[in-house]
C-alpha cells in the first residue's frame, strides 16, 4: 500500500472513531430526557413561528423555518449540558490532537484557509484577527506567518492548552459570549463554529462590538442545509448531529447578518464529494465504498451547478460591519 493510502486510510480510521464517541455522547445525554428543554423555539434567525418538522434523529427534531429557510433542532439542550460538552468532550481532544494534526485532514485544512486568504488578500489594513472556535490552532498559526497578529477563542479545554503549549499561541479558554477585550479586531474568522452557537444574534453583536468600523467577517459553514448531501441523505447524513444546533445556507445566513449590521460582500461553494449520493441513492451505505454504481447522478447535474448555486456541503462567506 502507498504511503498517500496509508494516510488516508488512517484518517479514516480517527474520523470514525471521532464519530463514534460523539454519537455514544449523544446517546448518553438524550437517555436523560431533562437535559432537554421541554418548550419548541421561534426560528433563532428571524423569529419566526412558522416552523415544520424534517426529520427525527436519535430524539432529536430537526426542523425548517418556512421564512428564512433556516434548519434548526427545536427544542434543543439546556445550555449547561451543551456548554459542558463543548468544555469537556473527549470527542473534541481527538478532534484537536489527532484528526486535525493528521497530514490528509492538513491538506483539507489547508485548502479551506486558502479559500478564505484568497476572500480577504486586497485588504492590506487588515492586522488584528480573531478567529472564534479556533480550536488547537492552525489558523492562527497561518496568520502569524504572514505577518498578522491572531488571537482565538476555543470552549475546549484540551483543545485550548493545546494550542497554547505546543505552538505557543494567543487562546482565550472561554466562550465567545463570556469572552472580553478593550481591542478592536480588523477581521473576525469563524470556521466552522458559529452553526453551534446557541444564542446566534447575541453572538453576532458581539462579533459587532469587537470589529473596528468596515472590519470584515468571514464565515466558514460546515452543515449547509442548502446542500446537495444534506438535502438527499437528511437523517442519513453524519452532518446532522447533536451538538450543532444551526445548519445555515446562503439566505438564512444573510439574513441574520444584514439585520445585524452587516453587509454581504461574496461568497463561494466549497467541494462536494457527490459519491456519497451515489452510494445512497443506488441502495447502499453513504460513507462506504459501492462497487457497483447502476446511477450516477453528475451525469444530469449542469457543468458547475453545485457551485453555481452553493450548493457544496461547506461554503464560505464575506461580510463587512456596516
């Protein structure tokens, strides 16, 4: 076997233990049916009442805002069991010391920070960034070798020394709500981390407060709801767990940011990997390998339709505080 199979197979492997322990969590807690609110929720994007179910996973109710579109859980856990889980989940330690640290997941990484780079290149006032939910690091490792000064904030312990010990790094251990500061940031980053807020306008005012006038925000979502995965595989997909309460797209997203004081710049679709659908829809497991592919659905899909209309399972967007 190569050394490029080697590295992918033993990515692999720590994802789907990565996986595994995070669905025995989810179970733990739902077994306890008070560790989740007893009322439903208006839409925590545009207060809405309009509200229909989706799906059920594993005692959680996944559903669609018929205004903005936006997919929630509702109802959700009582803030400490989430905040408890953020802080302390083994889950989280295998995520920052393993996966993240693992050459394919770097690779990945990479490429998703690239992406953003390429966003924000022209803007050479930029110097003072906060990355939220920067778990063990990489960005502001990034950052800081081209010059910028990055500080981050990370809920997990683990993950938080981490970072600290081994790269030296500027992480505040805490949340972005609980988090201070009299400095004013030229560019907050997201990756990935404000879909698991729990108070999303809340946060986002903060994310306000914190940016110097025109600073910029980019926003990294994982868990597109608009997505051409989640769309088809709904409860089969592993991007609908437990702990990410918000599965954003394109207009939910913006409008949660145009009501809050910011203005949308650009955005783009990242990579979709459709052999999922296509393991599902020809009878078989997503996330295995099919052999045989009686259906494959690129052959009806428009040349550069994913992208086109972000459809990608992950997309990133550009805003700048009005």
């Amino acid at each position: 076997m190569s050394s490029s199979k080697n590295m992918v197979s033993k990515s692999t492997f720590l994802k789907e233990n990565y996986f595994r322990d995070l669905y025995k969590e989810w179970d733990k807690i739902t077994k306890n049916k008070n560790n989740i609110s007893q009322s439903k929720n208006n839409c925590p994007v545009c207060n809405s009442g309009k509200i229909l179910n989706i799906f059920k996973k594993k005692k959680l109710t996944f559903c669609i805002c018929s205004e903005c579109t936006h997919v929630f859980i509702n109802p959700y856990f009582k803030d400490k069991i989430i905040d408890n889980h953020f802080k302390n989940a083994k889950s989280w330690s295998v995520w920052s010391k393993k996966i993240l640290l693992s050459r394919t997941q770097q690779v990945i990484e990479k490429k998703k920070y690239s992406l953003g780079l390429k966003l924000i290149k022209n803007n050479s006032k930029i110097k003072n960034v906060l990355d939220v939910g920067c778990s063990s690091g990489h960005f502001l490792r990034i950052c800081n070798k081209i010059g910028l000064n990055a500080e981050g904030i990370e809920p997990s312990k683990q993950s938080a020394d981490f970072g600290k010990k081994k790269y030296s790094l500027k992480i505040f251990n805490t949340t972005l709500s609980k988090f201070t500061s009299i400095k004013k940031y030229d560019l907050i980053t997201c990756w990935a981390s404000l879909e698991y807020s729990n108070n999303l306008k809340s946060d986002i005012k903060k994310i306000y407060k914190l940016l110097n006038p025109k600073g910029k925000l980019l926003i990294y979502t994982s868990g597109n709801s608009n997505s051409f995965i989640m769309r088809i595989l709904r409860e089969s997909c592993i991007g609908f767990v437990f702990n990410r309460r918000n599965y954003f797209n394109p207009k939910s997203l913006n409008y949660l940011l145009d009501k809050n004081g910011f203005i949308f710049k650009k955005n783009c679709s990242d990579s979709n990997d459709i052999t999922i659908v296509n393991n599902f829809i020809n009878y078989g497991q997503p996330y295995k390998v099919l052999g045989n592919k009686n259906f494959s659905i690129e052959k009806y899909l428009p040349k550069n339709f994913i992208n086109k209309e972000v459809m990608g399972y992950k997309f990133l967007s550009l805003y700048e505080k009005k």
